[in-house]
C-alpha cells in the first residue's frame, strides 16, 4: 500500500481533510494549517478595485465599478501597476478578465508571465520572482476589465501535509504542557 493510499483511507488523512473546516484550529493541526498557500494573505492591496488605491494607472486604464478598465487604445505599453512591490519568493497569482471586447491584456512579474489573455476568464499563474517586483498588467488595444487579483505566497497544499509532522508537532506541545503542569 503507498504513502497516498495510507493517506487517503487513514484516520490522518480524514482528519487533515476535516481539520480545515474546524474554526478554533487546535494546536494538533495548526501549525500545518498555516503553511497552506489558501491560508496566505493577498498581498494585493485592493485587487477588487472598490478605489483607486494601492494602483498606479496610465493614460488608457481607468478604475472604476469595482474593476480595472482598458478603454482599447492602450497600443501595446501602457500599463496597470500595482503600488507596492512584492518580495522575492514563488506565488500563486490570480485575475479575472470580464466584460471583454477586443484586444489583449499581458500578465508581467518577474518579466512577461502566462500569455496574451484574450478572452473573459479567471486566471491562475504560479510565477517565482528573485528581486522585489511590482505586478503589471499591459494592454495591447485592451478593451474589457480586470478585477479580482490576488498574490498569495505559494506553501504546501492540503494533500501535501505530513501526518508524521502534524503528530510531531502535537506530541511536542502536549509534552511541554505536561512539564509545565
């Protein structure tokens, strides 16, 4: 029998799967619920575009009801800028694309990233950055919104935590309790 099959029909594997929804997070899971990457924060500020913070926009982007807005004459250099740059490291990042029209829009972190997007979707990228960068969004004729944007710090995803770790961690704090008691 393999390790994902001890996993998948054990009572960790179980546990694990249920842990997530358990809003007090015991001490036994924690520490490995905190790892997941859909536990990071955005570090987007205000990827749903309620305002215009946190962004610096070029003459054809505008932001207004709720999302970024190409008007479609964008040519092929101007471009949506996030504020603040993000530390180096590998991240998961995802936008969605509505109300589109005409033209592309390119996703660039660390350099170009994904491809020309060209149709309305949500899309998901996992990108690695080796210096502080901004997250940009360059029109070319871009005519249609962006919205939604999320930058979250990639970890361990919910199949990959180690039970071993999770009993480890869990016999450790109990011991040190019980020292203290």
């Amino acid at each position: 029998m393999s390790w994902g099959e001890i996993y998948n029909t054990s009572w960790w594997g179980i546990a694990l799967d249920t842990a997530r929804t358990v809003k007090a997070r015991p001490d036994f899971f924690g520490s490995q619920l905190n790892l997941l990457t859909s536990e990071q924060p955005n570090l987007v500020t205000n990827g749903t575009f309620d305002n215009d913070s946190g962004w610096n926009i070029e003459n054809t982007w505008t932001i207004e009801n709720g999302a970024a807005n190409g008007n479609g004459a964008n040519g092929s250099g101007e471009e949506l800028i996030t504020d603040a740059p993000i530390s180096a490291g590998t991240y998961k990042i995802v936008f969605e694309v509505k109300n589109y029209v005409s033209g592309g829009v390119k996703l660039y972190f660390e350099g170009f990233v994904g491809t020309n997007v060209s149709a309305n979707g949500v899309y998901t990228i996992y990108q690695t950055t080796t210096a502080d960068r901004n997250v940009k969004f360059r029109g070319t004729d871009f005519y249609g919104s962006i919205d939604n944007v999320s930058v979250q710090l990639v970890r361990a995803e919910l199949d990959q935590i180690e039970a071993k770790k999770c009993l480890a961690d869990w016999i450790h704090t109990t011991a040190l309790k019980d020292l203290n008691n």
